[in-house]
C-alpha cells in the first residue's frame, strides 16, 4: 500500500512537473507599458515639475509619460544646479519637434553602440566642442563636422595576395568609352 502510494505521488509529480512543458505555449507575447497617468491625475509636485510638458502629456506614450514621471520622482532629490538643467532640458525636449526628438532618439542609440573607445573620443570631442565660442560652435556646426561624430571608422576587408579584388557586377560603367575608328 506504502509502495504504491508512494508510486502515485511520483507519478503526479512527474505529470505536474511535464504539464508546463507540453501545455501550447503562446505564439505572441504583448509586451507594452501600463497605462499612465493624465495630467489632471498628477499630483501637485508632478505638475510643477513637469511644466514644461503639460501641452503634450495627453498625446504623449505611455512609456515617455513613463520615463518622465521617474524623472519628476528624482528631482527633488537632485542637486540646485541638476534641477535647473533638468528644468532647461525639457524646455528645450518640449520646443522640439517630433522629427527632431526622433533624430535625437537615434543619434543616442547610435551613440551607446559604439565601441567603449570610440564613446570616449566622442565625449572629449563634446567637451572641447563646449569650451568653444558660440561664434566657433556656430561655425562648426555650418561646416557639418558634428554629424562625423557617431560616423563609424570605416571596415577595411581584409586582402591577401593571392586574392583579386572583387569586381563590380556592373563592368560596363567601369570600362572606359569605346573610341569611335576615325576614317
């Protein structure tokens, strides 16, 4: 009877244990951000230190709302000097518009997939870039030199001797005209 109460259970541990693993699993998963907030639901403090985006809140995502809401947690424990530059920068994330914000999103993911040693030319290129005159910022930018800054070295294929190089498979634009014969 011990033996084969004993039987049973192992039985039903085993299916219980292989249930999960032969159940369907799910073909989609929906991954997304819970709904946040609208503006009227924030509190008082949240206002005041969202202000700068009070006109857009309603349209905007539920993750910025998201990240933003994290944003207004952390600043009152931010320094003075970090609370005015949040306070800038989303004046400035605010004047933005769509196109710009979106290129700004890309920029900064090009920018954290670039090599730890490439990330730090960048940044001491920044920090000179800051130290200079606005007159000198001004030209820099008209020169189109920031745009070079996330651009990634080149990849150089690696040749041997008894390679060729690859030809294109267009020869026709490579050759050069035919002269005509001249009578």
């Amino acid at each position: 009877m011990v033996k084969r109460r004993y039987l049973g259970g192992v039985i039903l541990c085993l299916a219980l244990i292989a249930s999960p693993v032969l159940a369907d699993l799910p073909t989609t998963v929906l991954i997304g951000t819970l709904p946040q907030p609208a503006w009227s639901q924030l509190t008082t403090q949240q206002k005041i230190i969202l202000a700068p985006l009070a006109n857009e809140w309603e349209g905007m995502e539920n993750v910025r709302k998201k990240k933003w809401l994290g944003i207004a947690d952390r600043y009152p424990s931010m320094k003075p000097d970090e609370q005015l530059r949040t306070q800038e920068r989303m004046r400035e994330w605010a004047r933005l518009t769509p196109a710009q914000r979106a290129k700004i999103r890309d920029s900064y993911k090009d920018f954290n997939q670039l090599p730890a040693e490439q990330k730090t030319a960048v940044k001491k290129k920044w920090e000179a870039y800051s130290n200079l005159p606005n007159e000198e910022k001004q030209r820099v930018r008209e020169g189109g030199k920031s745009a070079k800054l996330l651009t990634p070295p080149p990849v150089l294929p690696e040749t041997t001797t008894s390679q060729t190089p690859p030809r294109s498979q267009n020869t026709a634009q490579q050759l050069p005209p035919a002269q005509a014969p001249s009578n």
